[in-house]
C-alpha cells in the first residue's frame, strides 16, 4: 500500500495563524504538514503523506454554517486516502468542528477519518457514535501519543484490519453492543467486584454510566395572550378502546388526534393505556393527563392565544431512548409548522 | 445481643438429581427419574373452582416443543425436617422458614401455561421457552425437565364488564385473583412432586448458615429489587416500597413468590438465587454476609422515591454493612428507585455492586432510564432487546399467537431477549453480557 493522500485539518491555533485574536480567521489551505502535522508525518511513517493543511479559526466555522463547505470542498481538492482532525483535547468549538468536519468527510469521502479528543470533551459525546475517536489527554502536553493513536487507527482502518476493543486501540466506544458469554456467571463477577471495591483495590465496571445529553430549554414564550399553544402527551391518552393500538409499553409510534371541536375529554370517549403505573384516576378524569379543559377556560379568557386542534400522544413506559428522540424531533417539527410557540408537556 | 450469642439459622438442601421424566400410576422417584400420576395431579390443580380444565404435559430438553404464554416457574422441593413448610402462606403455614433440611429435585421445574384472561393485564406478559435450538441454549428452562400446567379458566368467574380495567397495569380484581389461583397450582404442584424426595438420599448436600464470623471481615448485605407487580412474601401480596429483610434460607424455601409477569425473573430464581448462594458461599471465608433486603413497589411520585431510597439505604446502615450487592430492575421508574439507594448507600459510605440488564438499543441509547455516577460498579447481566431468531418447532403449547403484539408463535420467531424465560435475569445465573465497542 504505497503512500496514502492524508488531509490533516487544524484550528487557526495549531496553523500557527494566532491565538484567540485570530479565531474568526476564514478557511485556508497550506501544502503539506504544518505544527502538529509534522508530528503527525513523523508517526504515520512512509505508508502515508499528509499532502496538505486545511484551517478555520475555531469563532467563524462556529458561526458560520457555511464555512463547513469551504472547509470540505478544500479537503477535497487534495483527493484524501484519509482524513484526520485535529486532535482537540478538552478544547469545546475545536472539538465541535473536528467532530462535525469528521463526519461531514467521511459521509462525503468514503474514507477512513479518525479526529482525536478528551473524553469530557462535550463534542466527544456528540460524535462518538458517528465518528472514530481517539481517546487524548485534557491538553496539548499530550500531543505526540494522540497523533501516534489517531495514525495506527487512521491506518488500521485504511487498510481494512478489523478494530479491537475501545479500551486496547484507544479509540472512544461508539456505542455498538457486542452480546458475549462471560467467562464466569454474572453472580461471581458481581461478588468479586464488590470484594474488590470493598477493599480499596481497583475494579473496572462492565459498564458506564452515561453522560446524559443536555437539551437548553427554549426562552419563555414572551406573549402567551397572543400565543399558539399545544398539548403533547406521554401518558398514553387515547380515544377509548384504542383504534390505532398504541402500544402500554416499548412504544412504536406517535399519534395525533383531533381536539379542535372539544371543550373536555370525557372518560367516556377518552382513556390512557399507559402500562407502566395505576391508571385508575386519569382513567376517572382524563384531564388529569391532558388538561384540556383549564387550557379552554385560558383561551376564553384569553389567558392564551389559541390552543393548536391537535393532541400529540404516546406512552413513555420502557421505550428506547433514540425511539423517543426520534419522536420528540417528528412531534416537534410538526408543531413547528403549524406555528406553535408553546407546548404544555404532561409526563407521567 | 451480640452476633456471637445469636442463634442462626441453618439449613440444608439436599439435590436429588433427576435425568428422566414420565408419566405412570404412581407418582414416584424411582433411579432418578420422576414418574408423575397424571390423573392425581391433574385432581390436585383443579380442586380450585378457578380452573375447568388443566392439561398436564410434559416437555424434555431436545424436544421439538416451544411453550408460549408461560408464566411463573418454580422448582419442585420438600420440607424434610424443620419448622414450617415449603411456600409458606400457599401451601404451608406462614411461619418462618430456613431451617432443617429441605429437598430439592434438582433438574425439574413446574411451568405454569395460560393465555390471559378476561381483564388481565398484558403488559409485559410474553414469555417463551423453547426446548431445543437456539432458545434453549439461551434460556434455563429449555435444559430443564418440564412439567408444565396449561390452564383453561374459569370463563363463569369473568361477567360481562369484567373485562374493563381501570388500571392497565394491575388488571382486574377478578383477573389477579385468578393469577393468584394459578400461581397456588403451580406451588401446589411444585410441592407435590417435591415429596417425592422427602425420603431419598441426595445426590449432594449443601449447608447455609450464617453463623458467626471473623469481626473484620466486611459486612455484606444483598438488595432485591422487586417488579411494580409486587412479589408475595410468606403468601401476603404487598407492596414494599419501605423494604423487608429476609434471610437467605427463607428463600431456599420459597417464602418469596414471584408475581408471575414483568419480564424478570421467577420464584425458581428465588429458590436457586444465584446471588444468594455465592454470599453464602463466602461467608465467612472472605466477606460477612449479613442478608438481604427486599424492596421495591409502586413508588409513583418523587416523594415515594426519596422514602423509598431512604429507607432501604437506613436499614443498610442499621445492619452497619460495609458493601451491598443490588438485583437491580433496569427500565421504567425501577431505574430511578434503584439508583437513589445505590446514591444513597454509597453516601453512607457502602460500597455498592448492581447486576443489572442493558435496556437500550442502538448506539446513541446507552442502555440506562437514569443513572447516578455514584454506581460505577456495574455488572452487565445482558440486554433485553437483543434480538434472538428462533426456528420454527414441531409442537407448540400454550397457543398459537403471542399476547401482545400477537405474534405467530407456529412458525420462525424473532423476538428480543426478554421474552426468552429466565434468559437474562439479573438474579445473576447467566454468562450473557454486553460489550461496548
């Protein structure tokens, strides 16, 4: 395999442009390695030439969407065999544009791509399923073995050799589950553990636990007089004997139903399949999941605009949590385009 | 009292191991293999008005048989010597149980088989075991010899109405009551079958005491996270989000019944914990195992968490455990019920370990409902939505289609793990894990 074509992306910082001073610095190109790059030459050896630099200052490919595109189409005008960014370290806008650039690339590219960051890095989480990831110390003092981790894996996966496990190439889990048999039964391994940690000595978890993402709220709606509000529903409200079969638990699906004509929801014709708590009250007075009928009274009063004709519902019981991402994102563009400004969320 | 002068509790469990089972005229323990009396069976279970009918069937590893609609399974055993009997409050008194000997058949359960009734809750309900292929490798009752109990109710205790539940979840009166009458056959059944160990000399005998031990040793204590649907402790169905204690013999002798639904677990877990009988194994030997706690319940708002939590973590400390070793229930509102204690002990300063099932599935979904990274001794007891193929079998009993959704059990089936019978309970038996790549 004779010299592949490396792309090596780099922040206005490690392009030896300038400091913070310089960070709103457009997209640029040099030819072959520079800063980091000659480290990263230096490790990859005779199989591979990093043949050019692309660079952005780290404000203006954060606010400029478009910047991005710049940044690709110049990688691509060197034809890379692999495309490595960074490595970021703990660094937040360095390690957003590595994480989106590497995924950008590798979608376009079709080739191997490998970027480099702190596993606290807020980006690590958010393209660590997407993106090859080296796993890198919090700062720059680590630079030399996070550029000689991110070449093994950018030529490992060049060359097609299958990846071993995270922790033995140093690369952050993606995520993809690997159903094994454990060489001893789960209640040996759980007592070991416990002795271990019982005793000051060291013990690994089979497991982690998450870092959860954080959503930021949206701003308060500034007029709710004037405001179109909804109601969504994770209690498994639905019309009585359930026609559209929604799940009580693992739901599928989302549905919608027409509200517009109601004043209330009569346990009569309304009723939660919720499977995971005592449904007996709401199933009594549904509006003790969806308030339907104070929400009426507000809009009388004008307290609110006008209540969007549509209830959004499912049932929140053991779902998977990308199902109910998913969810949020088609409920949420949903009541996007019909203009809603404010949404009365009941979880149960 | 000092832990010197307390008397303890010992019992012995004999395993009678058992290679064949048959049917015959006498039910009887003869050269390991168990002959069953049909008809006196069969007269034993339906002297219940709940029931019209009741197929008793047998199903051996290797057959070409999937049982659907299973529920509880249980392990038949005998009281031999001792106060008390085996599942006090169903079919012997409740009176505390764990000590004597008692006698197992070891390599036998009794599968209770029914498709719900009028009312009765299907959420979480499905559960298979298959006999030979892949499911029977997976799960723990495809290696085991199976009498399995297929009801046909009572269809004139279920009027006209009955069928409409207030609560999705619990069901109707009239349907847990009669999932209770088939929970009380298929212990009736596991008891009748027991005795026919009560006067053969077992293969193996294995002692559990809690006797004293080396003051230094670090205290122990086990968690038992129980399901909502509240298991039956010495026959009362409570809930018991505050926490009850309970020694390990007492589950040796099935003093805790499991609510037959819920995905997770069985009292044939409870009888063999696994968990259970490694603490008791190292008694004394490198930890000092104190006993368990059972907790768990309907704990609908944040309040009943925060009591919940509190209290089971306080009667940790009350024992002045060093360590506690949790049965954690993954998923719904267990997740946070079980992770506040775990907070909780390890701000107490105990050590904590969970077993725990993987509820995720995809690469963004790490698996947790909620966690707290206080729990960072974790481990994986395998994933629930794993996806397992199973072929298609000869003979299928139970039904034809699942309960819900109402799948074709007839042919190929592809269904996650958690419908694999005892596949993945975090009691702690099976190899099956999850590795992060």
């Amino acid at each position: 395999m004779a010299n592949l074509r490396v792309v090596h992306y780099l922040n206005q910082f490690f392009a030896g442009i300038g400091a913070e001073d310089k960070a709103d610095t457009p997209p640029g190109q040099r030819s072959g390695p520079v800063g980091p790059g000659r480290v990263l030459q230096q490790v990859l050896g005779e199989r591979a030439q990093v043949v050019a630099t692309v660079y952005c200052g780290d404000n203006h490919v954060a606010e400029h969407p478009a910047a991005l595109d710049s940044i690709l189409t110049l990688v691509a005008e060197h034809r890379p065999d692999i495309v490595v960014a960074g490595p970021a370290f703990s660094a937040g806008r360095y390690g957003m544009a590595c994480g989106e650039i590497s995924l950008r690339a590798g979608e376009r590219f079709g080739v191997p791509v490998v970027t480099g960051m702190h596993p606290d890095n807020a980006a690590a989480e958010m393209y660590r399923t997407r993106v090859w990831i080296a796993s890198t110390g919090n700062t720059a003092t680590g630079m030399a073995p996070a550029l000689e981790r991110m070449a093994r894996l950018a030529l490992k996966l060049a060359s097609g050799t299958p990846l071993g496990p995270p922790a033995d190439e140093g690369y952050l889990p993606k995520g993809r589950r690997v159903f094994v048999l454990a060489e001893r039964p789960a209640a040996e391994r759980a007592v070991a553990m416990l002795l271990r940690k019982v005793r000051g000595e060291p013990y690994t978890t089979e497991w982690p636990v998450p870092r959860y993402q954080r959503v930021t709220p949206a701003a308060p709606v500034r007029d709710p007089s004037k405001a179109t509000l909804a109601l969504v529903t994770t209690g498994g409200l639905v019309p009585r004997g359930n026609p559209d079969r929604l799940e009580s638990g693992y739901a599928t699906k989302w549905l919608r139903y027409s509200i517009g004509g109601e004043d209330t929801l009569p346990p009569e014709r309304w009723q939660s399949v919720h499977g995971g708590f005592d449904t007996t009250r709401i199933n009594e007075d549904p509006h003790r999941v969806v308030p339907l009928d104070v929400v009426r009274e507000l809009e009388r009063e004008g307290g609110i605009g006008r209540l969007h004709p549509e209830l959004f519902t499912t049932t929140g019981n053991t779902s998977v949590i990308p199902t109910l991402r998913r969810f949020a994102q088609e409920i949420g563009r949903e009541l996007k385009a019909a203009g809603v400004e404010g949404v009365i969320l009941t979880s149960t | 009292m000092t832990d010197e002068e307390a008397p303890s509790m010992r019992l012995e469990i004999g395993s009678v191991n058992v290679r064949g089972l048959d049917f015959g005229h006498r039910t009887e323990l003869a050269d390991h293999t168990l002959v069953i009396d049909h008809d006196e069976l069969r007269a034993l279970v339906l002297d219940d008005p709940h029931f019209t009918d009741v197929r008793v069937r047998l199903a051996r590893p290797g057959e070409s048989v999937r049982l659907i609609h299973t529920l509880d399974v249980v392990e038949p055993r005998w009281k031999v010597a001792g106060p008390g009997g085996v599942f006090p409050g169903f079919v012997s008194p409740p009176v505390t149980v764990g000590e004597g000997r008692t006698h197992r058949l070891a390599g036998v359960a009794v599968v209770e088989v029914g498709a719900p009734v009028p009312g009765e809750s299907t959420v979480f309900r499905d559960r298979l075991i298959d006999m030979s292929g892949p499911g029977a490798e997976l799960s723990p009752f495809g290696r085991t010899l199976n009498v399995v109990l297929e009801f046909t109710p009572n269809l004139a205790l279920f009027p006209p109405e009955s069928e409409v539940m207030g609560d999705v979840l619990a069901g109707t009166a009239e349907s847990n009551e009669y999932v209770r009458a088939v929970q009380t056959a298929g212990l009736k059944a596991a008891a009748y079958l027991g005795r026919t160990a009560a006067a053969v000399a077992p293969d193996e005998l294995e002692t559990f005491e809690l006797g004293p031990c080396d003051s230094h040793l670090p205290r122990v204590v086990s968690l038992h996270q129980e399901v909502t649907l509240t298991p039956f402790l010495y026959g009362v169905r409570v809930s018991l989000p505050l926490g009850a204690m309970i020694h390990p013999n007492e589950l040796f002798d099935g003093a805790l019944v499991r609510w037959n639904r819920g995905y997770v677990g069985s009292t044939y877990w409870e009888q063999n914990h696994p968990i259970v009988r490694e603490l008791c194994r190292h008694h004394g030997r490198d930890l000092n195992y104190l006993g368990g706690i059972v907790f768990g319940g309907v704990t609908a708002s944040a309040a009943d968490k925060e009591a919940s939590s509190s209290s089971v973590s306080k009667m940790a400390r009350l024992l002045r455990a060093d360590a506690a070793l949790a049965v954690g229930i993954n998923g719904s509102n267990h997740a946070v019920d079980l992770m506040l204690t775990i907070q909780k002990c390890e701000r107490a300063g105990i050590k904590t370990t969970v077993v725990y099932n993987d509820v995720g599935d995809g690469p963004d979904d790490p698996g947790f409902i909620f966690a707290v990274p206080e729990a960072d001794a974790i481990v994986n007891a395998g994933c629930r939505d794993q996806k397992v193929v199973l072929p298609k079998m000869e003979t299928i009993i139970g039904g034809e289609l699942l309960a819900a959704p109402a799948l074709d059990a007839r042919g190929e089936l592809t269904v996650p793990m958690r419908y694999l019978h005892g596949a993945i309970d975090p009691m702690g038996h099976s190899r099956l894990t999850v590795r992060f790549e």
